[in-house]
C-alpha cells in the first residue's frame, strides 16, 4: 500500500526541494562485495544465486527507511512493503519485467521468485507491484565481468537500482562490484553507504 505524505513532515525536506527539480538527480555508487557465502550456499543449495543476491537486498533495505519513501512526479510517496523488479528473459528471445514481493522468509521469497519469473517467461507479460510496494530495481549480466555500471535517467522511474555482472573468483574468495542509482531527493551518501554496508553484512550472514 502506498499513500503520498507532505515532504516538509519528514527528514527529506530539504534534499526534496532541493533535488526534485534538478536536471540529473541520481547517484551511482559502485563498491565491490565479497560474495564468496552466496557462491557457496548457491552451489551447496541448489538455489538461484541471482535470487540468494536479490533476496540480501531486499534484506538490507528493508533496515533503510528511505527506501521505504520514492519520488514520484512532484510527490513523495509512502509504502509499507518492498519488492525487488529483476528482469526476465521470455520464451521468445525478449524480456520483460517481474516485481517480486521482499519477505523476510528466504522459503517464501524463493518460492515467490521462481513462480513468478516462471509466469512471466512463459507469458511475456510483465508483472507489476508499483501500486503496493516500494520497487527496488535489479539487473544482471552475468555473462561478462563488469568493473561498474552507470544506468540511464529517464526522468520516469525514480526508484533506486543495483546492477551487476559476473562475479570473478580471486584465490579462495569471490567477488562481484555492484552500482547503486538513487534518487537524491530519496536518501543521501549517508544512507546509501549504510545500506551497501548492511548488505555485506547480510551477504556474510
């Protein structure tokens, strides 16, 4: 569920006013995690290890407050729940979009995300939380070692976005660079750090 809140109400006035009206308000961060415990849950589990990734963020951001608020339009708006977009290769060569729910149980975000890119492969058509949920967007190329990615501002989706490639095994541990877009208007460094952090901290939990 979401409802639109006065922006002067909240610890965002400032960066609001200050960055709603700017021509290129995003941020990119990129930092370079140890995901050496996904690689290796993944291997032992048998379970997606895009999904293990995707499931860590959700994690981390549902610790963040401000992702829990988006710039949309002139507005800012609240949502109670997350759900992380991951893109889907479909049954005829293309793609498409899925949002998938964040649940804390890993049980049920697996079972959520393997129905749900399943339903959207097959259909072609995508799938679409943006009226209930907070959508944090995700993009993998895991067939190429990417050092960092600077995504498109299109001025329509304001949600923050993490993307990444291949990740590349040095000696024993495995490592994977990841680039997090914001919305200045959204959080700050300060929020984006803590959160990159917090994802460490979940992907070696």
């Amino acid at each position: 569920m979401k409802k639109e809140i006065d922006p002067q109400a909240t610890k965002r006035s400032n960066a609001f006013a200050a960055w709603m009206k700017s021509p290129m308000p995003m941020v990119t961060l990129i930092k370079t995690f140890d995901v050496t415990h996904l690689v290796q849950r993944s291997r032992r589990t048998g379970l997606k290890f895009n999904m293990l990734l995707c499931w860590c963020i959700g994690k981390a951001a549902s610790q963040v407050a401000e992702f829990y608020m988006v710039p949309e339009g002139s507005k800012l708006m609240q949502y109670d729940r997350l759900a992380i977009n991951v893109i889907v290769t479909t049954k005829d060569g293309g793609i498409s979009m899925c949002d998938v729910p964040f649940s804390t149980d890993l049980q049920q975000f697996n079972a959520d995300y393997l129905q749900l890119t399943t339903q959207v492969s097959e259909s072609g058509q995508p799938y679409d939380l943006s009226a209930d949920c907070a959508i944090i967007g995700t993009s993998a190329l895991p067939d190429c070692e990417i050092d960092g990615i600077v995504n498109q501002y299109s001025g329509i989706y304001n949600n923050p976005f993490l993307a990444w490639g291949k990740y590349r095994r040095r000696l024993f541990r495995f490592k994977l660079p990841i680039s997090l877009q914001f919305h200045h208007a959204q959080m700050d460094g300060s929020h984006a750090t803590r959160f990159l952090n917090l994802l460490q901290e979940v992907i070696n939990g």
